[in-house]
C-alpha cells in the first residue's frame, strides 16, 4: 500500500473539522478541490474524507468521532500531517529510540493501512503509515 512510485504522494495535511461536511462543500465549490472519498460514521459525521487538488490531497474528517487521531488531537489544535512509509514498524521503531512520544503504537486499520501516531517537540501531530490514497492528478 506504501507505493508512491505512481503519482501518489507522500505527505497529507490531516484535518479536523466541527462541521466537516460544510468544510468539504467550501473545499470543493469554493477551492476547486475535487472529493475522492467520504466515510460516514454511523451518526453522520465525517469519519473520513480525502479531498484533491492538483496532484496532492487532504484528509479531513469530523471532531468528536471518538477516532484515535480525534482523541490525540483534542488539545492539539485543527492540523496534523500524514506521511507514507514503507515499513510502519522500522519507522516507529526509530522513533521510539530517539524518544518520540507515541500517541498510538503501529495498528493495522480497518482500510488496509498500517500506522502509528507521534507528537512532536511543539505539540503537532504527525501520523506515519502505510496508506497512501491516489488522487488521479
């Protein structure tokens, strides 16, 4: 899945929204951004969403899901960053011995990708794994 060789990129700026499905109309009417895909969580919110725009993306999704990164991200503000790796466990495991702080150990999710959560030394929010969503640009 970490496969980047094909126009897909490596980094996605990851989101949050308190109302995610007037973030993604404004994205997509009044930004040209194009919608790939959007998740619904059983209460209609937005569990997830990858928005394009040229060849690079967004994921975004709703506050308040109860999602790991939801919860890692409460006192951290509306951004995080997605990156892609080949190997999520070396790459946590480097983390870890230059004493990161972990906010979710390597989890294989439910979409197929395998990834970790880490903060930063300022408080941002980093997420590693191995999804990597093709934007078609």
């Amino acid at each position: 899945m970490a496969d980047t060789s094909q126009g897909r990129p490596s980094i996605y700026p990851t989101l949050l929204y308190a109302d995610a499905k007037a973030a993604i109309r404004q994205l997509t009417e009044a930004f040209g951004f194009t919608e790939l895909a959007v998740y619904e969580t059983d209460d209609g919110k937005v569990g997830h969403a990858e928005l394009a725009q040229g060849n690079g993306a967004v994921m975004l999704g709703s506050k308040g899901t109860g999602s790991a990164f939801d919860k890692v991200m409460k006192d951290s503000g509306t951004t995080g960053v997605y990156v892609v790796v080949a190997d999520v466990d070396a790459h946590h495991r480097r983390a870890v011995e230059h004493g990161a702080e972990i906010l979710m150990p390597p989890t294989d999710q439910d979409y197929g990708s395998r990834d970790y959560m880490a903060r930063d030394l300022e408080g941002n929010v980093w997420s590693f794994g191995t999804y990597a969503p093709e934007t078609g640009g």
